[in-house]
C-alpha cells in the first residue's frame, strides 16, 4: 500500500466512525502508530482530519448521525420510557456510571429523586445537575468532543480505571447474540473500563439496536446484567437474550 492509498483509506475510516484512536487506526490500515502519526500529520494540514489526543477525527462529516442534538429527537417517545423505566431500577444513594449515549441522558432526567452520585464522560448529563443539589456529579477528564457532547481520550479512561460503582447505565450502536458493538473508535475503550469499574451493567437500547451491528466491537453479552428496551424490540432476540440469563425490561 503505497502512502497516498494509505491516507485515502485513513481519510475514508474515519469519514465511516468519526473519530478513532491511533491504535485502531494503525490496526486499519496494517501499519505502525508512528507511521499513522506522520500521516495524519498530512491530513491535518491538508485541513480534513484533526488530531486529538491519542487520535484523530474528521474535521467536516458526511452525516449528523453521530450529534448528540440529532441523536437526541431520534426515537425520542422509546427513548424517554426506557429512561423512566432504567431510573426506576436505580435504587437511592447509589453510585452511577452514566455514559454519554442520547438514551442514557433521557435516564439521568429522572435520577435527582434518589440522590445518586453521577460518574460521567458527558458533558449534557453533568450540565443537566450543574445546579441541582440532590445530585453530585463526578466528571471524567479528557478531550471535549463537541458534537457528540463527549469527552474522550486517555484521561477519560483512566478516570474510570480508578473508580467504582455500583451501576453503569450504559447504550451502545447495537446488540446480537454475538455481543454489543459501537459506531466510535475512541468510545470503545473508555466503556469498557466503564463496565469494569461497575457492580452492575443496565444496557439502555431502543428496538433499532436489536440485531444491528456497529463498526467496532464493544463486549460479549457476559458483561451484561440488565437490558432495558421499548415495546418494539423483536421479541425472538429478547427471548434469546432472556435465555443467556440477561434480564430483559420491556419499557411501557
């Protein structure tokens, strides 16, 4: 692969997921970190990809899919009941991992009642409690992503490396039996250190999620305990879901 073709395809991966560490872009094209680096060194300066800490992202995407403003009015009815419903697993005082998934933010809107305290990478969960005194909220560091609302990067792992919790409400791009995957290179590796760091894995997902799979892979079902889905879901993946010992919450 020559160096031009290398660049295309770096240019066209992260066009596809937005953004992507290093390693996962490196991994990509079959190359080394340090030759990546230099490549997107190229890019930037080219004005279409912009380096982060620890990775890259496209400067101008093709689509809104990824923006937390967009991704919050899509399937918003489903999304607001699996929140009620999550909220209601949640029990007073506990500690709470809460990603920064569009669903997820509909739970935190209804967590100030039972007093939690809010570990979080997302930037629309910690501005929801900025003011509210019932709810103390823990924010990651990182690198601020400002479309998808997000902080990302090493710090933000780590910050999860460090903590424990006694739940992560986490969603993802989708779920089959294989396992749960995700659309963002750089998302994967700090929910992964989120569901480590958790007692207990409440996965949010609307009915879309259910037999869809994303760009990069996220966990095996194992780590999962509970998945809280809206009416639509299809009922054969529940069932089967069901089987492998995951609670399955269908949300009114």
């Amino acid at each position: 692969m020559t160096a031009d073709e290398r660049k295309h395809r770096l240019e066209e991966y992260l066009q596809q997921v937005e953004f992507a560490s290093l390693e996962d872009l490196a991994k990509f094209v079959g190359s080394s970190v340090s030759t990546v680096r230099r490549d997107l060194t190229v890019l930037e300066a080219a004005g279409t990809v912009r380096r982060t800490h620890g990775g890259a992202r496209i400067v101008v995407p093709k689509t809104d899919e990824f923006a937390f403003s967009t991704r919050e009015t899509y399937q918003l009815e489903a999304k607001e009941a699996i929140g009620r419903a999550c909220a209601g697993l949640i029990k007073p005082n506990q500690s709470v991992i809460i990603d920064a998934g569009s669903t997820t933010f509909c739970v935190a809107k209804y967590l100030e009642e039972k007093s939690p305290q809010i570990v979080t990478n997302s930037l629309p969960v910690a501005n929801l409690y900025s003011a509210a005194g019932r709810v103390e909220v823990i924010v990651s560091g990182g690198v601020i992503y400002p479309r998808l609302g997000v902080l990302v990067g090493p710090l933000a792992v780590e910050t999860f490396a460090k903590i424990h919790a006694d739940v992560a409400i986490m969603s993802a791009g989708g779920i089959t039996l294989d396992g749960l995957t995700n659309s963002h290179g750089l998302l994967i590796d700090i929910q992964r250190a989120m569901m480590r760091a958790a007692a207990k894995v409440i996965m949010c997902l609307d009915h879309t999620k259910f037999g869809r799979r994303s760009v990069s892979p996220l966990s095996d079902l194992a780590r999962v305990h509970t998945i809280v889905t809206d009416s639509q879901a299809p009922a054969d993946l529940a069932t089967q879901l069901r089987d492998q010992g995951i609670e399955v919450i269908i949300a009114g």
